[in-house]
C-alpha cells in the first residue's frame, strides 16, 4: 500500500499563489488510465449528466467507487480529474469521471444550464451507484465549484447517511458564493475572472443556438464578471431574483455544520478568489466529521509539491490516501 502523503511543501517556485494556480493548470500532464466507458446517469426527467468510467477488473460490488466533480467551466477531461482517476484507479477503485452539466460537449443532454446548487445531480448518480449497480463503498471528490456541489449533497442527507456513502472530499470548494464573486472582482484576479467569463458566455450561446426558444441571446448588456452573469442569466433561468438569492441558495456554508460523515477538505490559506476566511466563517473547523487541511500555500486547486512523481499534485494523492483510510474503519 503506498505511504502516506507527507505535509504539502510547495514547489519553491511556486509559493505565489498566482503562479501556483496557473502552474497547476498549465502543467503538462500524462496518464496511464484504462480506457473509460461511457455512461449517462439520468438526473432529472429531461436532463443527463455524462461520466467515464474506468472499472477495476471484474465490476465487483465490494470493490470502492470515487466520483469526481470538477469546477467551474472545467470538465471529466479536466488534469485533476484524470490525476486523482490514476491514482485512484491504481489503488484498486473504480473510478467514475463526471461532467456537470453541458460540460464535455454534452450541451444536447439537457435543456438546463448549470449551477452551483445542483447537487440533487450526484445525489442522483450516488443513487444510481449505489442502489442500480449496488456498490457498497461509494466517495466522491469536487473540486472548486464541484467542491461546492458535493458538500451540499454530504449536508443535505444530514443524519440520514446512506450506508454505502463511506466519504466526501473537496478542494478549495466555494462555499460561499458572494465571497467567491467578490473575490473575483479585484484587479489582480482579472485573469481569472476574463477567463470564466468567456467561458460562460460562449457556453451559454451554444445554449441558445440548440434551444432557441428557451433562451435569448439579446437584452442583457455587457457582462463583465461572474456576479454580471449570474444576475442577468443564471439565476432568472432557475428561477432566483438575482445573484444575492442564488448565492444563498446554493452555497453549501448553510449546510456543511450538518455533514455527519468523514469529510476531507483541503483548501489553502493563500487560495486567490475561495477566501481562507470564508471557509472557516462557514464553520468548517467546528464539525468533528470534517478533517481541515489549509496549508499556508497552494493556490486555487494548485498544490504543487516540490515533490516529484506520485506527491506532485499532492492535493490528489491525499484525497485517495483519506479514502483509502476511511475503507479501514
């Protein structure tokens, strides 16, 4: 079984944050994963949500499931994604890649966008897993906005723990929204802010060419950040006043005090726009089922370790290592 994952100790050219995070982002990676098998997890009447699957030899139920959730306007193809799949995967996991929705090129499998308070979707996919296909020992992992989204879920079921849900992982999950939104709108964090938007925008005409009749692509204005977006097309399009109300809704700071299940959550004190202090405001250092892991570095989903090999992205090695544990108890 591998060693446990030391201390993060950043890369020594990248105790920047900013550069930790682009770093991270722009590292070119290669993976040895088996190929995947494609499948649709049915999470409303209208909409599915795509993974890849990568199975352990066999399909045993007995054998341990991760599901992995990326971040905003990344998808299943996402480096981190594919890192902690390896890892996972070379642990003796299935593992099961997801896109969010319209992520990966599946705009077509739903008339919806996507938001970060739709955490019925992997409630859905957990349920599948868990009561279809009957895995008995099921984890998931989000990063960032999916970091978000399985909180919510680990929160919601609150008491009510399904036995086969053994353990929920996040890094650097946002949430709190209006926190994050703010963040976003300082000058030096314009890169990311640019990006997102861009993102955004060109997802959203994608949606607009496939359901004409749903969705408008006049009468918005210019629309420079992510607060912008989410007032004037996010949240009218599930049914919210504004930005502020779905903000509230969909931040998982209201329901992390009543996750009732072992919870890993790494986050770095430096992170660029998930505020360190909005994290603990939430009350994550409060809740014995959460263990808290804030290294002074690492970035927004960064954590380079001046480590080579296997501890380079240390934040995936200790996600599997949390899980690996929780299977002894």
């Amino acid at each position: 079984m591998p060693s446990a994952s030391p201390d993060f100790e950043p890369h020594p050219l990248l105790t920047n944050a900013h550069l930790m995070t682009i770093a991270a982002a722009l590292w070119r990676r290669t993976f040895s994963l088996p190929p995947a098998e494609d499948r649709l997890f049915a999470v409303d009447a209208e909409s599915q949500i795509l993974g890849h699957c990568h199975w352990q030899e066999g399909k045993r139920r007995d054998t341990p499931v991760i599901a992995l959730v990326h971040g905003l306007e990344g998808s299943s193809d996402s480096g981190y994604m594919k890192g902690i799949a390896e890892k996972a995967w070379i642990s003796g996991f299935h593992v099961v890649r997801l896109n969010q929705r319209n992520c990966g090129g599946t705009e077509l499998l739903t008339p919806t966008l996507y938001n970060s308070g739709m955490s019925g979707d992997y409630r859905a996919v957990f349920e599948e897993l868990a009561n279809a296909d009957g895995f008995e020992k099921i984890f998931f992992a989000g990063y960032s906005m999916g970091g978000n989204l399985v909180t919510k879920m680990a929160g919601e079921f609150g008491e009510k723990v399904p036995s086969q849900l053994r353990g929920v992982c996040s890094v650097c999950p946002a949430l709190d929204l209006a926190a994050c939104a703010d963040e976003l709108e300082r000058w030096d964090n314009y890169f990311y802010e640019e990006r997102f938007v861009r993102g955004l925008l060109k997802r959203y005409a994608r949606k607009v060419e496939l359901f004409p009749r749903r969705y408008s692509k006049n009468g918005f204005g210019p629309i420079r950040t992510v607060r912008e977006f989410d007032d004037a097309i996010t949240a009218p399009s599930f049914g919210f006043r504004d930005a502020v109300e779905y903000y509230e809704s969909a931040g998982a700071k209201k329901v992390i005090g009543a996750i009732r299940l072992p919870y890993l959550l790494i986050t770095a004190q430096d992170d660029p726009f998930v505020p360190f202090t909005a994290i603990r405001a939430a009350g994550a250092e409060k809740n014995p089922h959460i263990q808290l892991v804030a290294p002074e570095h690492g970035g927004h989903c960064g954590f380079v370790s001046r480590h080579a090999g296997g501890q380079r992205f240390w934040a995936e090695e200790k996600i599997v290592e949390f899980c690996r544990e929780q299977l002894q108890n």
